[in-house]
C-alpha cells in the first residue's frame, strides 16, 4: 500500500456501527494496531445509541446520536490527555465502542425455588411466579465500568441471567410491601410488577441500566391452598342450604362408586350416604335453631338480659316501649323511627346561639361552648 492511499484510507474513515443483531449490546470498532483516527474522521452515531472513546485504558468522551467531524474541539477529554496540537496531523489512538441503548424486552424470569409469603387468611404461604421484564442500557460510562469493560462484543444473554437474579431476590420484599393478600394476588399484578421496579431500581442503576418493565404472568399458589379454596367455594355456592350439601356429597360417592372397576362397596355406600344425609340433617337443625333463636337485648333501667319482644323487664317491671306520637305503633325505646310509619323519633334539639344541631344528649356546644 503507498502512502497516499494509507492518508486517503485514514482521511476518509468512517466510524459506524450498522447493527443488524437483535441482542447485542456493546460492539467495539474493528482497528489494526497501526490505525490511527485523524482530525477528518468522521463519526457516525445513530439512534439508540452511544459511541464511547477510551485512551490507554481510560474512558473519554461520549457521544451520543449524530454525525461528527472528529476534531480536537469535541474530543477535549482525548485532547488533554494527550495534549494535541490543533494542525491537521493529529492523531489519535483509541479505541471506539458503540453502546446499544434501545430497550431489550420480553426477558423471562422465573422463580426455582418457592417464595415464602405471610397472608392474614393462610398464614405463611409458598408462591411461584414466573413472567417477563425489559431494560436498556441509561448510563454508558458506568456500564462499561462495571459490567463489560473492554471485551470486542457484549450480549444480552450475558448480562439477563445477572438481571433475573436480581429480579426474584427482590420479588418477596416487592410483594410484602404491596401489602395485597393471596386472594388477590391475581387482580394485582401490574401493581406487583410495579413494586419490583421500585425494589429493584436502585441495584440496576449501579449498573448503569435501566428497569423499564416487568411484568407478572402468574403467581400461584400451593396445590393445597388451591383445593381448599375450591371446597370453600363450593360452599359459598351452596351457602347455608345443608341439605343441598348433603345431596351434593351423596352425588359425590356414587359417582366415585360407578368409577371403581369392581362394582363398589354398596354397603359401603349405603353407609356414607346415610352419614352424609345424616350430618346434612344436623346442619340444617343447627342453622335453623340459630335463626330461629330470639336475639336479646338488654333494659333500658336496670341492664338486665330480656328478649327483643318483651314490654316490660321481668326483673325491675320498667317499660321497655314507648307510642308513636303519628300514629300510635308501640315501639321499643331508643327507636329512631317508626316502624310503622317512618316518623322520627329521636327529636334533635339545636344550639341557641350558633345553630348547630346537636345530639339530645348534649350539654353544650362543641362549636361555641354554649350550655344547651
């Protein structure tokens, strides 16, 4: 090669990065030990992004998208180091990496081993999760110090396993701060997702990243918290009507009867239909005993234990009704309203000085402290 065509080769460079990958995040410019970048150079940084310049093992300057005409005007930092002239021989001998700033998604993350959860229902509970989260690189500099340093080109996949594991070492503390219980868990999940970021944030700018998203496709529950939820809403279907319940379980063993292959136990049958009938008779008792039980109340003068429909205490003889001034209905005192007509009982009485309405037991004012 002569002479002129090294100058023109070394005039007419280009520095550029044409990225057709879809997980690379750090490319460094390919440079014989014998190029040099000159003043005439141009740079060519395109969007989502960074070029960063390192001299002898020092990060310099950066540039982020646009064109550049490389001069010792905006390359300062490389200019002092090596105290370059102005004329048009200068040199300069760097390295160049193009850093990928475009955000990288649909990074999965799973938990391997379950995450212990306290819930007021359930108590301490395991969980696991799995879903996905997207991050970009927001601070070339630190990233190159503390993640890639000088390798010629850098992936996603060797940074994801390092963000994952963050990721779920974060999870239980995101989840104990969303204070949200078991059961709704699911309705949740953009916010879960949302407290991970916020847990998970700090760790990620350490290396010059950014927690874009994350997202949680599933949280679920041990296989014996999930059957016991579903015998409670079986019962939450059925609500207090025992003897359906009875019904129910009785379907419940024939149906396990016609599965055995031997024809089945019918005495064995018999047997727990009857039990089953039996425990849906009592239930059903139970439950029509407790509506059927007179709710008590107690005397209006002595305290004393009576029954809702009693008129007189048993104990010191008071009346416990008073008559409707409307239209004559015997209520029990302390009534609002009639229950015949809807007439207000409780007459409010009003501050003399102020106005307020006030409670009939009031003595005075909370507004103006006037004796009522």
């Amino acid at each position: 090669m002569g002479l002129f065509s090294f100058m023109k080769r070394q005039l007419l460079e280009v520095l550029e990065w044409k990225d057709s990958s879809k997980d690379v995040l750090v490319y460094r410019h390919p440079m014989d030990k014998r190029d040099e970048i000159m003043n005439s150079s141009t740079l060519v940084v395109r969007e989502s992004q960074v070029a960063v310049f390192v001299h002898k093992g020092q990060i310099a300057d950066v540039f982020g998208p646009g064109t550049y005409k490389l001069n010792t005007e905006n390359i300062p930092i490389i200019t002092k180091m090596m105290s370059l002239p102005t004329g048009f021989n200068s040199r300069i001998k760097a390295e160049v990496y193009f850093v990928n700033t475009k955000q990288f998604m649909g990074q999965k993350w799973g938990t391997q081993n379950p995450i212990m959860m306290r819930d007021a229902d359930f108590g301490t509970i395991r969980l696991r999760g799995f879903g996905t989260f997207s991050y970009k690189v927001d601070d070339a500099k630190t990233f190159m110090r503390e993640v890639f340093g000088t390798n010629p080109i850098y992936r996603v996949e060797d940074l994801t396993v390092q963000c994952k594991a963050i990721l779920i070492s974060n999870i239980s503390d995101a989840i104990a701060e969303a204070q949200i219980p078991a059961l709704d868990l699911a309705a949740n999940y953009k916010e879960i997702g949302d407290h991970i970021i916020n847990v998970s944030q700090e760790e990620f700018n350490k290396m010059g990243l950014k927690l874009c998203k994350v997202t949680v496709e599933n949280l679920s529950l041990p296989e014996e918290v999930e059957k016991a939820l579903d015998e409670r809403s079986k019962l939450g279907i059925l609500g207090d009507k025992m003897g359906t319940y009875a019904q129910y379980q009785a379907a419940s063993a024939i149906r396990d009867a016609a599965k055995n292959p031997n024809g089945g136990n019918m005495a064995g049958i018999g047997v727990g239909l009857g039990a089953g009938a039996t425990m849906g008779n009592l239930f059903t008792n139970a439950m029509s005993n407790t509506k059927d039980e007179e709710p008590k109340r107690t005397c209006i003068k002595c305290g004393a234990g009576i029954g809702s429909r009693v008129k007189f205490c048993p104990e010191c003889g008071a009346s416990q009704t008073e008559t409707c001034p409307k239209c004559g209905e015997a209520v029990h005192k302390g009534t609002k309203f009639c229950t015949n007509c809807g007439e207000k009982l409780i007459k409010e009485k009003t501050c003399p000085k102020c106005g307020k309405v006030l409670k009939t037991s009031t003595k005075f004012c909370p507004d103006c402290g006037e004796k009522v």
